[in-house]
C-alpha cells in the first residue's frame, strides 16, 4: 500500500485528493500533511511516500513525475471587496488576472 504525503487535512487540495482516490476505489493512506510543499517533495525525493501535486509545483529533479490518466481540475476564484478602495499592488494584481483570464479561466 502506499504511503500518501498530502497538502493539510481539509485543504482543497488533500479534499481533492481524497475524493478522486476514492472514486477510483480506494482510500489513501495518509501518513503526513504539511503546508509546505517543498516539505512534501523533499519526502517524497527520500522515498518516504508518494503525493499528488499540481505539475507546476512539484519541479524538484528528484522527483518522478507520472501523469494521470483523467485530469484533475478544480476552480479557484479570486475574490476582493468591490466597496474598498484598492492599493496599487491589488490593482495591479486584479488587472494582471484580468489580462490573463484564458490562461487561468475566466474571471
């Protein structure tokens, strides 16, 4: 059985995880959580376990990456107080999002 290394319990990630393994019937077994990534990737790159990641995160050179057979995908919204006024960073962060919603979906 292997061992799972997972983002913390009732994170959107570990809940995601968690939901797909068991519809491909079965239950992880979870033996640690962290919320840092690179926590995760430097236990997995010693062989202490195995994790699911997003691709774009799990860069380490130790580490094999296996794609799945059915992709895994989720929405993350970007949300902010429409009454606040917003300093230049928030603005710019917003009109970068905007900028690039077909990369990350819409906004």
């Amino acid at each position: 059985m292997k061992i799972f290394l997972l983002e913390p319990e009732n994170s959107r990630p570990y809940n995601l995880v968690v939901k797909n393994c068991e519809q491909a019937g079965f239950t992880p077994n979870i033996t640690y959580t962290d919320g840092h990534i690179d926590n995760i990737m430097s236990l997995v790159s010693q062989g202490l376990g195995c994790s699911l990641l997003m691709q774009q995160i799990a860069t380490d050179d130790q580490i094999v990456q296996i794609p799945l057979a059915e992709v895994i995908t989720t929405t993350v919204s970007l949300c902010y107080d429409s009454a606040t006024r917003m300093n230049n960073e928030k603005a710019a962060f917003l009109r970068f999002f905007k900028n690039h919603h077909t990369e990350f979906g819409q906004l």
